[in-house]
C-alpha cells in the first residue's frame, strides 16, 4: 500500500510540471551542427523555428515583451548533458537560466523535498493555521496548543493505512470546528475523499473566518484532487479517459463558488489555477486555450511566473493527444502552435529514428489566421516564410517576405530569427552575398546566443567556399570555441590545423584539439615525416592522460600523449617520434610498424573513430575533409609483416602474437578492419606454436579467442 499510495502522490507533480522536454534530460546531448531546424532534436536555436522546443519558442515570444534583450548577460552554466552546445545551441532549462537567473538554494527543505505533490503547501497551510487559531479569541490556549501538536505530527504522505495522528479531545465550540478541520485536511492527505468531503462541508458556517474560506476552497479542490485521483494507476500512470467527469463538474461549481464569494481571497490565485486544473481534467480544450491566452497577456514575462506558465501550457494542451486541432485568437499562443505543426514529426513506426512523417500545418491556413495577427504583421510574415522555407521550399518568397535588416544595432528574439531565416534562404539559393549578410548581422547580435548563432551561418558559407582557413586567421570573426572544433576535428587540412595549434586566442582546449587532431590523422594516415615535425606544437603542459576517448566527449584533450604517451610494454620501441621519423625513412621498416601498432594499442586509439566520423554534407564539418588518406587498422600492421618475407622471425612471431590478441578475450575483432573467424585465429596460433616455439610471444600465448 506504501508504494502504491506514494506513487500516486508523486505523480500529481509529475501531471503538474512534466512537459515534452526535447532535451535529453538522461543522455548527454551531441547537437546537429545546422541552423536548419525542421524536425525535432535536442538542441534547440537562438531563432525561433519549428524543431525549437515549443517552451524556447514561445518564451522566445513573450520575453520580446520586455522590451529587454539579453545583451551584457552572463551565459548560463551548461550542464554534462548540454557540454557540446557551447553558446551555440540552447535547451529550455538553460534559456530560463539566462532569462530568470536565480540563486542557488543553500538548503532543501520540505518544500523542495515534496515539490509536485500536495505535500507542497503543507508546511505553508501550517503557519497559516497557526495565525488564524492564535487570532480565533473564542479558541482557548490550551486547546490550540494541543491541536497544533497534532498537527505538526502529521505526515502527509504517509499510506492510507498508517496509523492516524492522536487527535485531541476538545470541549469548545471553536476548538471542535478547527478539530473538524484537521481531521478533513489529514483526510484530504491520505486521498480518503469522503471524510475529507464531509469534513470541510461541515464547516461551510463555521464561526471562524478563516476556517469558512479555507473550507470552501478546500471542497473545490478534494472534488478535482478525487477526480484525478481516479485516473492515476497502481504505478503513477495517467489514463483521462477515466477522469469522473461528474465529480470535475462538482469541483467546478466548488471554485465558482469560492471565487464569487472569496474574488479577492487569500486562495483565490490559486483557485484560478485550478480553473484550468478542472478545465484540462474535463477536457475542454477551447476553454483552456482561451484561459492561456488570456494569462499569456497578462503575465509579467519579465517573472519567473512566464516561465512557469509556458511550462504548464507546454505540458496541459500543446503536446495532448486529447486536445486535438488546436487554435487561438493570442498571436503568440497561434504562432507556437502553427511552428509546432510545420515541424517534421520523428516516424517512430519506421523502426528508424531518421525517417520524418510530413508535418501537418497546411500553408494555406494562414491566410485564415490573419485576424489573430492584425497587431503582430512582423510575426504573421516570419510564419508565412516558415511555411515557405520549410514546407513549400519556396526560398525566394522568403526573400520578398523578410526583407534584408542585418545592420541594425540589437534585435528582439523575433527580428533576429527573421533575419537569420533570410539567411537560410540566401544560403539555399546559393547567393554570392550570404557571407556578407552574416558578417553584418553579427554586428548587432548582441544578445545570449546570437551572435554564436550568425557565426554559425558564416562558417558553413566558408566551408562550402573553400575558405576554411578563414576561420582560422587570426582576424576571424569567428570567435565561438565549439563552431572551431567541429571544424578542426572534421574539416580542417594541415594547414589550419597548424595555424589553430599555435593561436592562443581561442583558448588551450582548442589549441590541444587542433595538435591532437593534425597528429593523429598524420600518423593514422602515414605522413610520418610531417608528424615528426608537428611534434613541437603540441604546448608545454598538454594532457596525457584523459584518453583518446575524451575527444569524444569533449572534455580535457590528450594532446600531449604523443609527447608523453606509452610506447611499450614488452616489445622493444621508442618513443612514438623515433617511430615516425624511422617509417618516414622506410615505410617497411618492419619494426616501425609493429611499434606504431603498439602505441595505437597502448594509447587506446583502437576504435577511435570521432575524427574519422564526418557529420552529414548539410551539417558543419560534413561538407569538406581537407585531410587526404585513410585512417589506420592496426590489423593491417599484421597482416603486412606475416606476408613480408624480409621480417625477422621474432617479428613475425610478434605479430602472430598480437594478430591473435586481437581478438582476445571477446571473440570480436578490437584492431579494425575485417573480422576473421575463429578457424584462421587458430591457424594463427598454431603457426606462432609450430614455426617459433623458442620465441617469448609464442611462449606466452596460452590461447586463442
């Protein structure tokens, strides 16, 4: 009974503040590396588009009407699983962060211990019971000293069938009406929705004034509380087709009848929200829609309270099945709902997570829509180049639409995302002026990931031109740290990453990327000769021991593992520089090649493949790979020195050796290339038993895999 009793009191949090969060809340986030965003992911743009979170954009929306951009602002701290935005991309949590920055709690306390459930106000509705017993003259003292000792021992989130709180005996008129009270709360806590019911419907002329109030607003909500309850399963499910519609409508008339009687009270904030809470539970939808954007208008969107409201419309009506078509007569409200429905849905029936099903928004409906948009005509012409951009392909039209505004001195949320989907539409004509158009608009992008966002747009112009290097000299306006390593690690040639290796300005993490980088593809590729020299970029002080893998998750580089890296663990190598300068001499060099086997072994680039990996042509970093060769496969090191006839028999028996080892003790293939079966393994073995049994390697190998 515990379980099933705090699972559904958690989940009314859950219902409360749960939304479609596109964020990844459990994974880390790896972002697509476009300013296109048509379908959703979990990174979200600086401008408003369809793929947008629906929270980042309508927040996008009412923080326009501030009448304050984001200039000068710090921004947020990212999380691990937001790492890899850089001031980029952004997710919901971090847009709230910069818009409503708060500071951290020292302490969590029961509020922050029950938050989401009706445990919330608890500790509130206790003090508030405190001051109005201590104003009650006809209470006498030593009955309310033992009334608040009851109540103070409650819990209220213990099981139904926990023992309940030793109630007081009480001998005046006063004293059993706040008995009765207490009594209905505990009731009210533990979802016995009888007693509650009765409890508070017998205080309804009370003599108290507090007690009469609190006891009318508490019946609206024990009506909605029970209605719900009804609908939550064993395991914190929600089913609304098994709301009791009956039982809402009796809520209902409850809070109309507190707000009549009470339309200033203490409750009646929260009274009204539970106008919307009996709304959704009785699932009409037009008359949530109307209420939202009512509160839309109204709301101070310079107030953590915008926040909280857009979470909740998110969550109660964007992204319910049950709602079905939606629509408003709020611009804002109509415009996240329209961008919404241009998005490219994920077709999860396919199996695959890369198949879209068409977005459902008909072009043509805005011309409907014109009426909700008679104030806001910049924003009814974004919607109407959205449509042509993503739906029509019409890139032209958004030319007409949007004209050219990129030499202002600051932008709203909504004049940038106009000006960045013009540039969207002049890079997908090919026009000879984007890279002007961005290098004007960074100009004024002041605000928090503007600027990043217009860097973006020039990078991937450069990339496509052949102009990479650009992004790398030393007057780039190219500033953005992770806009350069998605390049440095996908794109850049020799050249730059040379130039980036030696530029302090970006900062140590991108100058050990561009080392790291130019010298594993050097040496992964066989410029031997040019590793050995690019050996001196890598700076003083750089990382050995992160791992390779690192890269990966962007965090410390091990640049210096090429300096400072293992060289051997039983056959006889030097460090990985002598290595190369003997391969740059002789390619055949039979020992040579067996020690850069060992080092790729001993430093963990086996399976290494983020530098190998290109994004997609439409992505930064997909479109050009300016580094020729193809990367290593240790098992290729192998296989060349058993067919070389030169290679000494020790050689060849270390070889054999490690061939085998491959495969150990997995039964998989961990040096690359083409996996053998278990039959050409034991060949192999017994090759290493038959031709070399004085050699250590042979003597040493006990098995085969």
């Amino acid at each position: 009974m515990m379980v099933r009793r705090q699972g559904k009191l958690a989940v009314l949090g859950l219902i409360g503040l749960s939304g479609t969060a596109l964020a990844c809340s459990d994974t880390a986030c790896y972002p697509t590396w476009k300013l296109t965003a048509a379908g959703t992911s979990c990174e979200n743009r600086a401008m408003l588009a369809p793929g947008n979170d629906t929270r980042t954009n309508l927040l996008f929306l009412l923080h326009d009407r501030t009448g304050q951009g984001t200039a000068g602002r710090a921004y947020p701290e990212a999380g691990w699983n937001t790492a890899g935005f850089g001031q980029v991309f952004l997710d919901p949590h971090l847009q709230r962060a910069a818009f409503y920055p708060v500071a951290k709690a020292d302490a969590e306390g029961e509020e922050a211990a029950y938050a989401g459930t009706r445990c919330a106000g608890f500790a509130a509705a206790t003090e508030a019971l405190k001051a109005a017993m201590a104003a009650d003259r006809a209470l006498p003292a030593a009955e309310r000293d033992s009334l608040l000792a009851a109540r103070t021992a409650t819990d209220c989130a213990r099981a139904a069938d926990a023992p309940a709180p030793a109630w007081p005996s009480t001998t005046s008129a006063a004293g059993g009406e706040f008995l009765t009270y207490l009594r209905a709360a505990d009731a009210f806590y533990v979802e016995d929705w009888a007693a509650s019911r009765s409890g508070f419907a017998a205080l309804s002329s009370a003599a108290d004034p507090w007690l009469r109030e609190t006891a009318a607003y508490m019946a609206a909500r024990t009506a909605l509380a029970e209605a719900q309850g009804k609908a939550i399963g064993e395991y914190g499910d929600f089913d609304p087709a098994k709301v009791d519609k009956a039982i809402v409508a009796r809520g209902q008339a409850a809070l109309g009848g507190y707000l009549a009687a009470y339309p200033q009270g203490r409750y009646a904030a929260s009274a009204r929200g539970l106008v919307r809470r009996g709304y959704w539970l009785a699932g009409d939808f037009p008359a949530l829609t109307r209420e939202y954007a009512r509160l839309l208008r109204g709301v101070d969107p310079a107030s953590p309270a915008a926040a909280d409201l857009v979470q909740e419309i998110d969550n109660k009506l964007l992204f319910n099945a049950a709602a079905g078509p939606l629509t408003s007569d709020d611009a804002l409200l109509l415009a996240t709902i329209d961008l919404r429905q241009m998005r490219a849905e994920m077709d999860w029936s396919s199996g695959s997570g890369e198949v879209f099903k068409a977005p459902s928004f008909a072009p043509a409906s805005l011309a409907a829509q014109a009426p909700a948009f008679a104030g806001e005509p910049e924003l009814y012409s974004f919607l109407q180049g959205n449509a042509a951009f993503y739906l029509l392909k019409d890139y032209r039209h958004v030319l007409q639409l949007i004209p050219d505004d990129a030499r202002r001195a600051s932008y709203s949320n909504l004049a940038f995302s106009r000006q960045v989907l013009r540039g969207l539409a002049l890079a997908a004509l090919g026009d000879r002026n984007e890279a002007g158009f961005w290098l004007e608009l960074m100009n004024g992008a002041n605000g928090l990931w503007q600027r990043p966002t217009a860097e973006l747009g020039l990078a991937m112009n450069w990339e496509r031109h052949g102009k990479l290097a650009a992004v790398f000299a030393k007057d780039s306006p190219i500033r953005e740290p992770m806009i350069r390593r998605q390049l440095l690690v996908h794109s850049a040639g020799p050249t730059s990453l040379r130039m980036a290796a030696v530029d302090p300005a970006p900062g140590e993490a991108v100058r050990d990327l561009a080392a790291f980088t130019l010298l594993y593809k050097e040496l992964s590729r066989g410029a031997y000769a040019a590793f050995a020299a690019d050996l001196a970029l890598v700076r003083r002080g750089a990382n050995a021991d992160a791992g390779v893998y690192a890269v990966e998750s962007q965090d410390v580089v091990p640049a210096g593992l090429f300096v400072r890296g293992n060289w051997s663990d039983g056959y006889p190598c030097g460090p990985i520089g002598e290595t190369a300068r003997k391969l740059a001499a002789n390619p055949q060099d039979v020992g040579a090649r067996l020690c850069l086997g060992d080092f790729w072994r001993l430093n963990g680039f086996d399976g290494f493949t983020a530098a190998d990996t290109p994004p997609r042509k439409d992505e930064l970093g997909g479109f050009a790979n300016q580094f020729p060769g193809r990367p290593l496969v240790r098992s290729a090191i192998y296989a060349a020195v058993l067919a070389d006839p030169r290679a000494a028999p020790d050689d060849k028996a270390y070889a054999l050796y490690r061939a085998v080892n491959c495969y150990a003790p997995s039964g998989y293939n961990a040096c690359g290339g083409e996996a053998v079966g278990k039959a050409q393994r034991k060949a192999w073995y017994d090759r290493l038993k038959r031709d070399y049994p004085a050699s250590s390697w042979a003597k040493k190998l006990r098995y085969y895999w």
